[in-house]
C-alpha cells in the first residue's frame, strides 16, 4: 500500500513540476534542453516558464540507387514559454526531396500541435537570430 501511494504521489509531483512536454520527429535531433546536453532527442519534459531547445535537422536522401547524401541543418533554437501543461507534438512541413530539405532550411518553421489538437506555428532561429532577440529584449 506504501509503494502504491508513493507511486501516485511522485507521478502527481511530476505533473505538476513540468509544464509541458514535447516529442519531435526523427529528421529533428534535440541537441540541448537549457544548455543541457544530455537530453532525449525525442521527446522532452519542459520546466514551468521559458526553455530554450536546440535542435538539427538531418535526412538522408537518395538520388538514385548507388547515391544518397545528407542534409543537416546548422544548430536551430526553439525559444518556448509554455504555462500550462499539455502534450505537444512538433511536425516540419513535408519533407519530399532533398530541395524540400533545403527550403526548410532556409525558412525553418514546424508546427506544435497539443493534445486538444490545436496547432501553432513556430519559427526555428539560427544562432544570430537567438542572439538579436536576446540584444533586443533588454
């Protein structure tokens, strides 16, 4: 009976500690989680407040049967303030061909929808970006 109590007094402790949650898709690598490294790259428990994720885009593609190549996006930042708890699923746009690819990165947008099924649209920032918001916000 103890370790039944203890088991749902941590799991209600743990929902009420993260904020939010969110899993990515595999061409996303999560590369930090609030300059921490060591973070799954799939899926992330989100701190109350404001998170910053790094992320990579890479997917191979193949441009006939004997050649294939990578596409890797340089370091992306996803600056997020979420105060309410929600599950949250990012999506890129679809991916076909390694032109798509590289459109994605120039422009680079996902999608965050949440458990209801809402959906929003974030941008991803390079490391200039990041820093001019952060300038800016001072």
């Amino acid at each position: 009976m103890k370790k039944f109590i203890t088991v749902i007094t941590l799991s209600l402790a743990s929902f009420f500690t993260s904020a939010a949650s969110v899993s990515f898709p595999e061409s996303i690598d999560v590369l930090t989680l609030n300059g921490l490294a060591n973070v799954d790259s799939r899926y992330l428990e989100l701190d109350n407040g404001h998170n910053l994720i790094e992320v990579r885009y890479s997917d191979l593609f193949e441009s006939n049967a004997e050649d294939s190549s990578w596409v890797r996006s340089e370091p992306l930042y996803l600056y997020l303030d979420f105060d309410v708890a929600n599950n949250y699923q990012a999506f890129t746009p679809s991916i076909l061909s390694e032109e798509d690819a590289l459109q994605f990165i120039s422009n680079p947008t996902i999608k965050l929808r949440n458990g209801m099924g809402d959906e929003k649209q974030v941008s991803l920032m390079t490391h200039s970006q990041l820093m001019a918001k952060l300038l800016l916000s001072k």
